[in-house]
C-alpha cells in the first residue's frame, strides 16, 4: 500500500513538474531580420527566445538559406518575416524546415507587416523595371510609427500562441510604444501630454499637424528625441544608393532627389551616373546614403565629381555595435546624415 | 459641438466592414475611393471644429481632444482596412507560379564531334536550342505542394522530346501526423536525385556550360553530354535531419527508394540482350548524408557522401563523395564570391562484356565572382569510361559567366580533352551559352548563394 503510494505520489510530482515546466517553456522564434528579432525580444520578454537568421551587415533581399537556418526553423513556434517581398529566402526556410507549425497560413507564421501602410504601391510589375516589389517597398521598418504597428502585430500574435501570458506581453507591448514613443518625441513632451499622449502625437505626426497642434498648446518647447533631433535634416535632399530610405525621409522630412540605382537591384549604368553627378550638382545635394552592403563605387564616383559627401549606413540592428538596438539604428541614421551635411 | 461629434463617431461606426466583392453593385475600386473620401471628409470636419473653439476653453479643448482621438482611431481603423483589401490576395493567386527557363548553346570544335547516343549525329559546330523548361508549383493543399518541370529537350540535334525532367509532390505532414520527426519531409514522384550536387541543379542553373563528365556518363543522359544529363529517377525521398554530431553543424539525410534500372551505370540495359529481364531487382536505394556549417551566413561548408544500391543478379553500386565551400562577404555580397568544390563517384557494376569493374571519376572546380556582373571558373574532370575503366578521359575548362541580373546569364567556356578515346582526344571546343528564365520567378540569389 505505501509503495502504491509513494508511486502515485511521483507519478504526480511528474506530471506538475511536467506542466510547470510546459507553462514555463519558452516560445521559439525564428525572425529573418534583426530588426524583428529585436522587436520581438522586447515585446516577448523573458517568455521568448528569438534567433534572428540574417547577418545584419547582409543585404536582406539576398541572403543565402542555408541547412543551419532550415534546421533551426524545425522546432520553432513561430517565424517572422518581414513581407513584401524584401525577405523571400523565408519561403525556402520555412519549406525545408518540415514544421508545420510555421507554414503561411498557421499562426506559427507572422508577417509582421501585415498591415502597415505601403508606400510606392505599383499598379503594374515588369521585370524590365529591375528588382521591383510587387507589394511595394519593404525597407518600412526605417519609420518609428511603422515599428509601433509591427511590435503590435508581434505582442497579438504571441497572446495568441501563449495565452497564458496575455498581460504579460501586452504590459511588454505597451512599455515598447512608450519606449519608441519617448525616442520619437522626447519624455518630456510625452509626461506632459499624460498616458494617451505617445498616440496623439503619432497620428499628429502622421497627418502633417505635429508642429500646429504642439504650437496651439503652447508645447514647442517640449518637443525632443528623434523629431527634435530631425528638425536640423528639414526638407534637406539627399541622394540614396537604393529605394532603403523613403520611409525614413518621410517620417523626418527629408527629400529623396533620387538613386544611384537606375533600376531597383541593379548596379547603376555609367551613363546613369553620370545622369546623377548632373542633377547633383544641379540640386546643390550634400549627402548620399549608400547601405553598407552595396558596393560603394558608383557613389565615391559621384562624390568625387561633385563634392558630395558618402554616408555608408547600416540598416539592421546590431549590424555594428552603434546600432545594438532600434532606438539607436535611428538615432544614428539622423545623426551620420546630419553631420554629412553639415 | 460635442453633439456635432459624436454625430461624426456614429457615423464612423457605422461605416460597414471593407471586404472584398461585399457590395456586388459597386467595383471594390469604387468602395475604396469613396471610403478614403469619406475619411479625408472627416477628418476635415474635425479640423473645422476645432477652429470653432474658442481661445482658452481648456474644458471644451480637453473633451474635443479625446473625442478626436476616438475619431481618429476609427480613421485608422479604416484606412488599415483599405490598405489590407487594397493588398488582398485575389483569386487569380491560386493558380501555380510558373517560371519558363531557356537555353541556348553554341559551339566551335576543332574536329568533328558526333553524339554518341543512338543517333549518332554530327554535334560540332553549330548552335542548338538546348533545352525549355517550364516550371510549375503550387500549395496542393496544407498538407502538400507541387511542383513540375515539364522540358523539351534537344536530342542531340534530331528534333525536340518532351519530358517530365520532374514532377512530384511534397509532403510536410498528415492529418494522421500532424507534427514530423526530425523536420521529415516526403518526396513522391520524379525529381533530380540527391547524388553529390550537380546532379541537383537544373542545366539553366549551371555554373558551366557543360555537365560535369562524372554525371552525364554515370548517372545518365538521354541524348548525349552536350545536352541535358543526370539521374532523375521516379520514386520516394525522405529528407530529414539527423542529431548533430558536432556543436553548429547541420546533419541532413536523404534516403530515396527510387525505381532501378534507370540509372546509366545499371545493368538494366543489358536485360533486353544478354540478361533476362528478371535481373533487375526492384527497387533501388539512395542515401545522401550532408553535413554542413556556416559562419554568420559568410562562409558555407558543406561534406556530403552518397549511396546508390541496386540488388540484383548483377548489382550495381555507386559510392559518392562531395565537398562545396562557398565565401560570399555580408558587405558588398553582390560583388564578390569564392565557390570551390568537387565530386568524386566509384562505380560497382557489370559492363557489356560481364565482367565486374569499379570505373571511378572526379571533377573539381573553383569559381570567382569579380564583380556584380562577371564570373570566372575553372574546371577539371577525370573519369574512366563506365565500360572499360583502362580508357581514360581529362578535360579542362575554363568559363566566364556575365549577368545582367539573375534572370538573363551569358557564359563563355573553352574545353580542352584528352581521351584514350581517338575521336575524342585533343578536342577543343569553345561554348557559347545563353540562359533567360522569365515568369513569376521570384528574386533569387545567384545559384552560388543558395
């Protein structure tokens, strides 16, 4: 009778022993980028593990699958890719990893940019236009507002596959907006506006009446972060490598004149160059951003004609130590922009 | 004036949810214009009100504020809603992505080469469609996808076949098997069978302008080595990954159950003259074993081995070793890349006159990509004839691969052989390759960064 006991006993020590460590089992997840791996951590918190599978020094529309990233994908809970066709290596890993939990379609599949608005949405798609994204440009991550939707679509997304930390990843959730929100528009402006504050300015911000709506308060003054920051770059042109930077320059007022790139994704033709070196010296443009992963000779061939200044940008978090986090992916965007042209 | 606004709210709320093909009188095009007029008009309406407050109403201005921001929350709501129908996936998307692959190959020789297939026809100097592929796949279900190469081949310059090169079905998992071990995924039907790498890649995909000799000799070709060649045999592939031996490493198997007799160093095609057809046992086995490592997505290295096992009265057996690095930097990635790698197949088998003989062939190569446009490579092949392993054959290649973007690939090669074989000894032959690959082809790395 006592042996039959003490075995129940551990047959039930097992089993809770068992349920502990399911309910404190982590969440998997396998991200393209390391911009949303990085998103995903601060979100997920403690209750997730995220392995992001790009170098971040890497260009991200060309990054080799390999059997590592397949085999790391396997037993993961969920996988996040970008979209609109920036990162569509994915499909291969998500195919060759055999898990069916993070096929399209599966909530073990997130697209994290599921509904944040698209810019340069094409009405029509031709190869003979170059590397085109038929569900326009992707490099969307680049705009802070646009990050606050993506870290929303990722703490849903992890409610759902975990509910019993619900509050938990909605508390992370929110502690996230109000860290972004306070690096877009400095603490002190988001402290006097109270709680909703970091939301009336993003939609502000969005329609244009940040400034008016500040002036008519009185609060100007109070304006600080990344919008402060951003005041010096104000309708200021600049000449990019590829189309990476048209969210950036919308959210902080700069004026894309153009690309080295003739065609999205192919190398500038010299007559194109040319073309550039032309409008550049016509335009008076001090500053052109050439991601660290493309090849820098067309742009020191432009700046060497006409004394523009090459800023070679990193794009991804943790690309270089200067960008270990998001916050400081974009602070060091303005400030490498600000100080070329300055 | 609060009333005015929460006359807007309800208004907002009211607006039924955006979906497509709701309204079946107006054109969804139609629905989402005036949607996106209706919330430009209220947010119009809410600045207009806004100027009807009077100066220092801090009461009213705070109450108008959270009214407003109801009222842009909807806004968004809604433009979130127009954005995601704006994208939604229409109908047509079910259809299979197709991709069709051409090649084009000329050739200069400085002798007469004929085709040693059984239409012995004149190969040299001149140019040839070689092959077009076109390229089918699709989701089948959420259990399964599929995919198709349907080809039509050039036989060694006597008219066009048509040929299913492959035409299977994957399978990621079972309603009986929701969730499979070890990342297993099944392959049914005929496919390119996982011996070494080459035999793999597609002829468009080719980092040369001809198949490794290794491949079109052993492993097969239908209509000479000039043309499309290797093993690809109709059966069932299990591919999946094994415990890893070593820390950061990944252990992939493949093990196939495959038709026998289909392979060229079988003895299957003896059975219609000397044997009897019964010598062939049914079926076949291979096994791929790849290990492989890679350092921060720069340098990949992948160890293979591999197994083909045909039982029989007279079995055959090939042994294959194959080795592959490739060096891509994350910076400037476009423009610069190292492939090295090689292959090696011993062969276990009976030749015409029946004896047992173990031919053995190796080839190696070494690419380097100069810029975004120009690749250059070299490679050496060394094999002995299938059927008669004292008759040697050396060839030298070197190539020149330009790319104006992944889709359209020129190459230049220029081979040298040397052969125990007289008509094939000292040929030396200049290629000339041209390959276009259009469709709904996504954007893909070159075929050395996969």
């Amino acid at each position: 009778m006592k042996k039959s006991l003490k075995i129940i006993a551990l047959v039930l020590a097992a089993l809770t022993a068992q349920q502990t460590n399911a309910q404190n089992k982590k969440l998997k997840i396998i991200t393209t980028l390391s911009y949303l791996q990085y998103v995903t951590q601060e979100v997920g918190g403690d209750k997730v593990d995220a392995v992001a599978l790009a170098n971040p020094k890497q260009d991200p529309h060309y990054v080799t699958p390999t059997p590592r990233m397949n085999q790391l994908a396997t037993d993961a809970d969920l996988f996040i890719e970008n979209g609109l066709s920036l990162d569509m290596w994915a499909k291969n890993v998500v195919e060759a990893s055999g898990n069916p939990s993070i096929q399209p379609g599966s909530p073990g599949h997130l697209v994290a940019t599921i509904n944040v608005p698209v810019k340069e949405l094409p009405t029509e798609v031709s190869r003979s236009w170059g590397d085109i994204h038929p569900q326009g440009n992707p490099h969307i991550w680049l705009d802070p507002f646009n990050v606050r939707i993506i870290a929303g679509n990722i703490a849903e997304r992890l409610k759902q596959l975990d509910p019993g930390n619900r509050d938990y990843f909605q508390k992370r959730f929110d502690d996230y907006k109000a860290t972004l929100d306070a690096a877009m528009f400095g603490e002190e402006l988001i402290k006097a506006l109270g709680k909703s504050g970091g939301d009336i300015l993003t939609r502000k911000a969005k329609n244009n009446e940040l400034i008016d709506w500040l002036k008519g308060r009185k609060l100007e003054a109070k304006l600080g972060g990344w919008m402060k920051k951003a005041e010096r770059l104000n309708g200021m042109k600049i000449m990019s490598y590829h189309k990476t930077y048209i969210y950036f320059a919308d959210r902080f007022n700069l004026q894309i004149a153009g690309e080295l790139e003739e065609k999205p994704g192919i190398p500038p033709p010299p007559q194109h160059r040319d073309a550039v070196v032309e409008q550049i010296k016509r335009e008076g443009i001090k500053v052109i951003l050439n991601d660290n992963f493309y090849s820098r000779e067309a742009a020191d061939y432009v700046a060497s004609r006409t004394g523009a200044k090459v800023v070679i940008t990193y794009v991804d978090v943790g690309a270089v130590e200067a960008v270990d986090s998001y916050e400081k992916l974009i602070t060091y965007l303005i400030e490498e922009i600000d100080q070329a042209s300055s | 004036m609060s009333c005015r606004l929460l006359m807007i709210i309800i208004l907002l709320c009211s607006i039924p949810p955006v979906a497509a093909g709701q309204d079946g009188e107006k054109p969804r095009d139609q629905q989402l214009d005036e949607l996106r007029r209706e919330v430009i008009q209220l947010r119009q309406e809410i600045a207009g009100l806004r100027t009807q407050l009077p100066l220092g109403d801090s009461t009213q201005s705070g109450e108008l504020d959270q009214l407003e921001e109801r009222l842009e929350r909807r806004a968004e709501q809604l433009e979130n809603k127009i954005d995601a129908v704006s994208r939604s996936v229409a109908p047509i998307a079910f259809n299979p992505k197709m991709v069709t692959a051409v090649n084009f190959a000329a050739r200069s020789d400085n002798k007469e080469v004929i085709d040693p297939s059984p239409n012995q026809s004149v190969i040299s100097n001149r140019p040839f469609l070689r092959t077009v592929e076109v390229e089918l796949s699709s989701a089948v279900d959420p259990y399964a996808s599929a995919f198709a190469v349907i080809s039509l081949e050039n036989q060694a310059n006597k008219d066009f076949g048509i040929d299913a090169e492959e035409a299977y079905g994957l399978i990621k998992r079972l309603p009986v098997l929701e969730s499979a071990p070890l990342g297993l995924k099944m392959k049914i039907g005929k496919y390119r069978a996982s011996i070494g790498v080459d035999n793999k890649i597609h002829i468009h995909d080719l980092p040369w302008t001809t198949r490794p000799l290794i491949v079109s000799r052993y492993l097969g070709t239908d209509h000479g080595e000039f043309f499309e060649s290797g093993f690809n045999p109709v059966g069932v592939d299990f591919d999946f990954y094994l415990p890893n031996p070593f820390p950061g490493t990944t252990f992939e198997m493949n093990a196939d159950v495959v038709r026998a007799g289909d392979i060229a160093i079988s003895n299957a095609s003896l059975a219609t003259s000397t044997l009897s057809p019964v010598a062939v046992r049914q079926p076949a086995y291979i096994g791929h074993l790849n290990l492989s490592k890679d350092w921060s997505n720069v340098h990949l290295l992948n160890i293979g081995a591999s197994i083909y096992d045909e039982e029989g009265d007279y079995a055959t057996r090939a042994y294959g070793v194959d080795l592959t690095y490739k060096w891509a930097p994350a910076e400037e990635r476009e423009s610069h890349s190292i492939v090295a790698g090689g292959e090696a197949l011993m062969i276990d088998h009976i030749n015409d006159a029946l004896d047992r003989i173990h031919p053995y062939g190796w080839f190696g190569y070494l690419q380097y990509q100069t810029s975004y446009w120009l690749y250059l490579g070299a490679r050496y092949d060394w094999i002995e004839e299938s059927g008669d392993a004292g008759v040697v054959t050396r060839n030298i290649g070197l190539y020149a691969s330009y790319y104006t973007t992944e889709f359209l690939r020129f190459r230049f090669g220029y081979e040298h052989r040397q052969s125990d074989i007289a008509s094939q000894d000292n040929l030396n032959t200049i290629i000339f390759d041209l390959n276009l690959v259009f469709g709904s082809h996504p954007t893909e790395p070159y075929w050395v960064n996969r």
